[in-house]
C-alpha cells in the first residue's frame, strides 16, 4: 500500500530533474541568442550593390529617398571624441576597427554640428575618390569637399536646423550629384546622409560611392535603346509600305487606325509602354493581307463566303510574319485578336471578354471607326457619325464598353480628327 505514494515521488523527483534540463537547454539557447545579436548588431552595416536607373545628373540634380537617422557603433563614437579632444592624433583609432573601415568600398565621413569633418576613412574609399588624405581632410568644411558651391547657401541654411533637431532638408535622404575631386576633376556620385547624437551633439554620416562606371553603363544601355526603337520603327515602317502597295485603296489605314488606337489609350490613362505597344501594333494590323490576291482586296462588290475567308485570314497571316520579327512586345499577338469580339462573335479564334488583350480591342473599336468612315472599292465613305453610331449600338456587345466611351468622347468632346 506504501509502493504507490513512494512511486509518485519519485516520478516527481525525475520530472523536477527533466525540467531542470529544459530550463539548462532553454538557458544555454538564449544566451546563444543574445551573443549572435551582439555579433550582429556590431556588424558594419553593408552598403546596397543593386544600382537602379537615374536620370543623367547635373550640376543642379538632386533624386532622393528616404533613410532614418541610425545608431553609430560605439567604438565609433569614442574614436570621434578622441579626435576632437586630441585632432592631430588619428592614430589613437583602435586598429581593429581601422582595418574594418579600410576594407569599405564606399567612402564614410562624418562631420560634426559645426560641418567640419571629424572623420574619413583612411587609406580607403575617401582618399581614393577625392585624392584628399585624412590628414588634409580632417577639421576641413564639408563645403570644401562634397558641397558644391551652388548648393553653399541651401547647406548653411538647412544646417542651422540640423544642429538643433538632427533634421534637415538633405538629411535622412539619398543624393545624387556631380563633385570633384583634389585634380579638379568632376564625377557623379551618390551620397546617403544620415545623422547620429553623440553627447547631445549632432553628426552627420555621409556614405558616398563614385558612380562613374553605373553612369557609363546607363548611357551605354539608353544607346543601345535608342538604336532598337529606331530599328523597330524602321521595320514597321517598311511594313506599312509593303501593305499600302499591295492595297492602294487602303492606303494610310493602318496610320490612321494606329492615331486613333493611340488617342482611346492615352484617354483612358493606360501606362506608356501599353500605350506604344497599341501604336506599333496598330500600324501592322493588316500586314497579313499582303498574302491576298490583289483582285479579291480590290473586288468593287460584295465577297463571296470563300473568298471572305479569305481575307478573314489575314490575322492569322500576319500574326505568323510578325512572331519572326524580334519586337520587344509580343505585337503579333495583338494583330491575331484584333478582328475578335467580346460576345465571342469575332475571328479568328471566337475569343470572349477578358480572353482578348485590351490593346487588341482598342484597335478592334479604331479599326471598324476608320474602315466605315472611309471609302472602299465595294462601297463609298459612309462617314464618321454611322461609324459612331456602329460602335455605339454594339457597345457592351461587340466591343468595350469604356472603350467606346472613350472613343465617342474623343470625337465628340475633343473634336478629334483623323
């Protein structure tokens, strides 16, 4: 009768034992914890290598975004505050944390409420970029180094209220502009401005990067840009040559269509790139009609159902050229859809609704407007206001209804002309 009592016991003594462990585990787990957020927070911080496309700057160019002011490692602070007790003795910076900051790509300088610089990587990003030693550097006015003199009289204002709050109009943001160097040679940089509060005093913390190569890469990419938009545009043109000879009658369809395809786009607010895929596209709707006899396009009579089908072909022609054309855009897809309809009553493959691309229904609407208000060999113009009528009864059935709408107030509102 005893054995039980004694068993739970000792089945309490072997839990106390286990959670003994546990908490020995749990212990040991934070400790490691906390030492690998120390090494972290005492990790210098890594400078962002993803470069993003800017504009050209000059002389007067600031872009910027936002960064928050942030907390300088201590080591950091102390060796400031040796420089200001002791400035002609550099050399008291702890060695390790000198081998750290001479590794850094970019150059580190740090300015205190007055603007003078208190510190410059040695040996490092600093002297390379500008050609100054920290010697030179050090007690010197940022305005000497990285303020240009049309921006002297903006940095002395906007630095009286950084003396007092830390904050400022170039401070917590990121700055790219042209410098110079000790030979007086100018180069872009980019510089990220935060600030820090050492014994109630603020400092200012430049990370600057020379970024002439970025800068040469990007003109290089903006001219190679320039000479594919310039290709593309030669080989539409070439194109639209090639379908106007072969259809006299229809001669200047396709810019028409592709100038009113252009003016729906832009009044509905689509992005640019949309936008110039619709004026590329527009301008080669037709190029699958160069596969048609010149009898059957030029036929002043109504076509027979074979020979209807045959020009009803002509998208699936064209999207077959154009998928050998290297266009930055997928344009032949577009020129395949733009005979399809939303209620699924159009060619070549009876799309529906959102199945079609919205540029194909752009040019689906600027296409019937232009071919009914101008003359073909089966019949005379009919003139814009049956055209308008055309897409307006149809609209939400055959064709967009935004679309028309943006249509109808182009021509009516904003007196648009082709």
């Amino acid at each position: 009768m005893f054995k039980k009592p004694y068993g739970n016991k000792l089945s309490n003594i072997k839990n106390r034992e286990k959670t003994k462990k546990e908490l020995l585990k749990e212990i040991e787990y934070l400790h490691q914890k906390i030492n690998n957020l120390e090494k972290l927070r005492n990790t210098p911080r890594k400078v962002k290598e993803e470069s993003e496309k800017y504009p050209n700057p000059s002389e007067e160019s600031v872009t910027a975004c936002a960064l928050e002011p942030i907390n300088i490692n201590g080591q950091l602070q102390q060796e400031i505050m040796e420089h200001q007790k002791t400035k002609d003795s550099p050399d008291k910076i702890d060695e390790g944390f000198r081998k750290i900051i001479s590794t850094v790509l970019d150059a580190i300088i740090i300015a205190d409420d007055e603007g003078r610089i208190v510190f410059w990587n040695k040996a490092a990003a600093a002297e390379k970029i500008y050609g100054y030693s920290s010697k030179e550097s050090l007690g010197e006015p940022l305005t000497t180094f990285l303020i240009s003199s049309p921006f002297h009289g903006a940095f002395k204002k906007d630095f009286t209220e950084f003396k007092k709050t830390g904050k400022g109009f170039i401070v917590g943001k990121t700055l790219e502009f042209n410098t110079k160097n000790k030979d007086g040679i100018r180069f872009p940089v980019e510089m990220s401005l935060s600030s820090m509060e050492i014994d109630k005093k603020w400092y200012s913390v430049a990370i600057i990067r020379d970024i002439t190569k970025r800068k040469q890469t990007e003109e290089s990419l903006r001219q190679s840009h320039q000479k594919l938009e310039k290709m593309v545009d030669n080989t539409v043109d070439a194109l639209v040559k090639i379908v106007e000879l072969r259809d006299p009658y229809t001669s200047g369809h396709q810019k028409r269509v592709s100038k009113l395809a252009f003016a729906i786009a832009w009044e509905l607010g689509l992005p640019e790139r949309v936008i110039e895929r619709i004026k590329i596209a527009a301008l080669v709707h037709d190029i699958g009609k160069i596969s048609i006899p010149t009898e059957i396009l030029n036929k002043p009579a109504k076509l027979p159902e074979i020979e209807f089908a045959l020009i009803k072909n002509h998208s699936q022609i064209g999207h077959d050229i154009l998928m050998n054309i290297n266009f930055p855009w997928a344009v032949e897809e577009i020129v395949l859809q733009h005979h399809e309809r939303i209620d699924g009553s159009g060619y070549p493959r009876g799309l529906k609704d959102d199945e079609i691309l919205i540029e194909a229904k752009i040019i689906a609407v600027a296409d019937v407007v232009e071919a009914m208000s101008s003359h073909r060999p089966y019949r005379p113009a009919l003139g814009i206001e049956k055209s308008l009528k055309e897409i307006s009864l149809n609209k939400g059935i055959l064709y967009n209804p935004e679309i028309v709408d943006a249509c109808l107030k182009l021509f009516r509102k904003k007196k648009f002309k082709f």
